[in-house]
C-alpha cells in the first residue's frame, strides 16, 4: 500500500545525555534527526508513513533503518549508500536551551537530490512534510525539497526550523518563498524562525508573511504559549496542553508536525490537526532525546477529549 505521509530529510544517531555537554560523561545511544522524529511520531498514530531518505554503508546505518521499521516506518525508500550515516550529540535541558554538537557533514543523508524524490510516491501521498533542516544540508537537498513540495498533490506541510550553523538567513528565505506557494501549511516558530526568515517576532505578522508568501496557511509555534493558526479567513490561537513532566525538549517541535501532517493526511480539519500536533508535542517532553517519549493516537485523543 502507498504511505498517507511522506517525510524528507536527515535521520540521525542520536548520543543524548541527561546533563549538559560541557559536563556529560555518559550518553545513550539513540535515533533521531527532524525527519526521523517526525516520521516515528506520526506511524505512532496508526497512519501509514514513509521516510525517503539515504544513510550510509555502515553499522550505524544499518541499524537506523531497523529502528525506524521497528517503530512502523515505511523504510522502503531509505536507501543505503556513499557517505557517512549522520549523527550528534545532545544535552538535556528542560528549558529547551539545549547544546547539539553535530557529525553530519558530508553525510549520505546530504546527497538526497530530485532523483530520490522522484523515486518515492510522494504524489500518491496524502501529505507531505518537509523541513528547512533537509534544505540546509545541500545544494542537491534543497533542490529535492523544492521538486518535492511541487510534485506534491495531497497537502504539503512545511517546516522552516531554520539552524544558523547549517545556513544563512538568505539562503533559507529563498527556500521558504519557493516551497510555501505549494503549501497547505508553513510551520515557523516564533521568535526563532520567524525573527531570522520573516522579519518580525510577532506570531501575528509572522503568520500573515506567510499567507503573502502564497501558503495557504500558518501555524506560528510559540511554545509554552501555544500556537497562532490562520488562514485567507480567519485566525485562532490554539493553547498547549500542559505536560506531565518536562525531561527534555528534544524533538517536541518534530512531533508536533509529524502528528498534524499525519491528521491532515486522513482530513483531519486544520486547527484540529494542530491540536493534535500540540498534544503530542506535549507528551514527548517527558522523555530524552528526540524518540525517548512517543504519544500514541489513545493518548493524544486523550487529551484532546479532556
């Protein structure tokens, strides 16, 4: 069967830590990355999901995309091949300052083009979820980004995630104008995104920049404030669930879009979808790194309910 969502991008090995870098001694292995995240928060749900992307030749590879099909990826399309398999180490903060330290240039993930997009039923799909992070990586990334959000024809979803160690303001701005006409939803963050590729740090102008931009619509994330969602019609502010616990802030903003993607991909209505999103974002924060606490679609509906 086709996947209903089809995510692009960079997964990662993941050495996590329960204290800061600069003080760390002991790490736990792990598999993350924006895509990776995402894809396993969305399979969590019951809905059919598909990673395209590369990794390499090598042990740590190998036993990502045994991670991935064990936590109900579609792996069909990550392929193994030239280059190293990503990774990075992270250490835990609850307030979400958190230190990463990266091995990823010149990763196998970085030599995605047009021609694995092509390769992968990102058409058939019901959605589709890209991210600023998987255009960083490359000129050929960026590239596949953009031929992804236009051979697109379910609802393409796009996270800025803008990361100033992989690219300048400029760079991600040019991706941003070319993938959000293609967009059913643009997802910056605010004040991180939106400061650096919009100009303002205003959830509100954040937004309306984005519907200029030709998306067809935004959800500015804001954190412990929630989310500003609007539309060619209307706005809304959709308010977070509270969590549990807060270990680590790792991957919350990857599970947020993961989920909302996934319940647009089932025509899930918008500031539904996003409160979805907000519910798994909220559980995952109780655990380390960025796959160390996955909601389940009883535990979003859950919360969603109460």
């Amino acid at each position: 069967m086709d996947p209903e969502v089809v995510i692009i991008g960079e997964p990662l090995v993941e050495f996590s830590a329960a204290e800061p870098l600069t003080s760390a001694n002991t790490f736990q292995l792990s598999f993350s990355g924006d895509a990776l995240n995402a894809a396993v928060a969305a399979a969590a749900t019951g809905v059919r999901v598909a990673l395209v992307t590369r990794t390499g030749e090598d042990e740590f590879g190998e036993r990502l995309i045994a991670f991935a099909a064990g936590r109900g990826v579609d792996t069909r399309w990550m392929r193994r091949g030239p280059g190293h398999t990503g990774a990075y180490a992270v250490g835990a903060d609850p307030a979400g300052d958190r230190a990463f330290a990266y091995m990823r240039a010149g990763s196998a993930a970085s030599r995605l083009s047009p021609a694995d997009v092509a390769d992968a039923p990102v058409a058939a799909a019901g959605a589709v979820l890209l991210s600023g992070i998987t255009a960083a990586l490359s000129d050929s990334c960026a590239a596949a980004v953009v031929a992804a959000a236009e051979a697109a024809r379910g609802a393409v979803v796009y996270d800025p995630n803008f990361r100033a160690r992989l690219t300048t303001a400029p760079a991600a701005r040019e991706t941003l104008a070319k993938v959000a006409p293609h967009a059913a939803l643009v997802t910056p963050s605010c004040p991180a995104d939106t400061g650096a590729l919009l100009g303002t740090d205003d959830p509100e102008r954040a937004a309306v920049a984005c519907l200029e931009l030709g998306a067809a619509a935004a959800a500015v994330t804001r954190g412990p404030d929630g989310v500003h969602v609007a539309t060619r019609t209307g706005r809304r502010q959709v308010p977070p669930f509270p969590a549990s616990a807060v270990v680590d802030a790792t991957g919350a903003g990857d599970a947020f879009a993961g989920v909302l993607t996934a319940r647009l991909a089932r025509g899930v209505p918008l500031t539904e979808a996003v409160r979805a999103g907000c519910a798994a974002a909220s559980v995952s924060l109780s655990g380390q790194g960025g796959t160390g606490r996955v909601a389940t679609a009883e535990e979003i509906d859950g919360l969603l309910g109460a």
